[in-house]
C-alpha cells in the first residue's frame, strides 16, 4: 500500500480510481481512515453527544404523551447541616433543593430534587389524581429505574446520578391510560 498510484486498468467508470458498485479496498479504507482520523482533529464529536441523542431516540419510541414543563423559580435557600459529631448545626454545607412540576390534561408531577451522598441526586415525587402508577426515570448511556408510586401517588428514588434525565409515568391498565413523559431535565 506504499504506492497509491493507479494504472490506467485500475480506474474506475469516473477515471478517478472508484467504483460506487465495487466493495471497498485498502487503498479506500485507508482514506477513509485518515479522513476520518482529520475530521476528528478539527470537529471531534462532542463529548456525550451519542448518549443523548440515543436516549432521545429512545424517549420518542416510548410512544407517549409529553408533559409541559413548569419550573417554580424560588430563591435559592439552603437547609444547614449538623455537625455528625455533635447532632448539632455545624458548618457543613447547605443542601441544594428545587421543585419542578410537570403538568399534562390528565394529569400532574411535581418534584422535588435535593443533594444525597456522593454527589448524587434524590427524586421525591407526587402524582395527581393518585392512583397506582409506575414511574420510570430514564437517562442516557443508564439502565432504567422503575418505582411504583403509593396510594397517595408519592414516589421516590433515593440516589440517582446527576446528568439529564426523563420520567415516565404509567397508570395501571385499570385506570386505561397511556404512558405520560415528562422533558429531559437535568438533575
């Protein structure tokens, strides 16, 4: 492959050495390579950008109906820690919390989203009308986690991963619905 020149018999129907019905050789898969290897240098794919857009793949699959955001803007307030040694307020840091509803003609999802341990997340949330329902909370590149929610339409998972993420929320076939999905948010 040191020599890249093509002899007249060689060429293709366009005299340029390709054949559009021909698989293609070492010598195409060669400048394909280092054409690809240029465009990596100049504009990599950004970081992330093949997880998201598979997960957004994924959300429109679902087949479900999408929830209009409504973000509740609160000043930023902070709940004091205590101190693990004495049980008493300390100087550890304040807890990050925000709630953010979704609402949709049948129905609405408020959460609420505080600091757990590790830097994680912690999703508490509501549903009205109440009612038996699966909540399913999506994110790129992640498994799905799935919680039933109570009588009472409360819900919860105690430590997710921050980064984008969607819910998904299903009624019991009893109750007849379909699913209801709310944006992608980030946690």
């Amino acid at each position: 492959m040191d020599d890249l020149t093509l002899g007249p018999d060689e060429l293709g129907p366009d005299g340029l050495g390709y054949d559009p019905d021909e698989a293609p050789d070492d010598v195409d898969v060669a400048v394909l390579a280092a054409v690809a290897r240029i465009a990596n240098l100049v504009d990599p794919v950004p970081a992330g950008l093949v997880e998201r857009a598979q997960f957004a793949a994924t959300l429109a699959s679902l087949e479900c109906e999408l929830m209009e955001l409504s973000y509740i803007e609160a000043p930023l307030t902070g709940v004091r820690g205590s101190d693990s040694l004495s049980g008493m307020a300390g100087d550890a840091a304040p807890v990050e919390a925000r709630t953010i509803t979704f609402t949709h003609d049948t129905l609405t999802v408020m959460i609420s989203l505080s600091g757990a341990d590790g830097g994680r997340v912690r999703v508490d949330g509501w549903a009205a009308p109440s009612g038996a329902l699966t909540v399913e909370l999506l994110r790129p590149g992640a498994e799905a986690l799935s919680v039933e929610s109570d009588e009472d339409g409360r819900f919860a998972f105690e430590s997710v991963d921050r980064g984008p993420a969607s819910l998904v929320v299903r009624r019991s076939e009893a109750e007849g619905a379909g699913a209801v999905s709310t944006p992608v948010i980030e946690l």
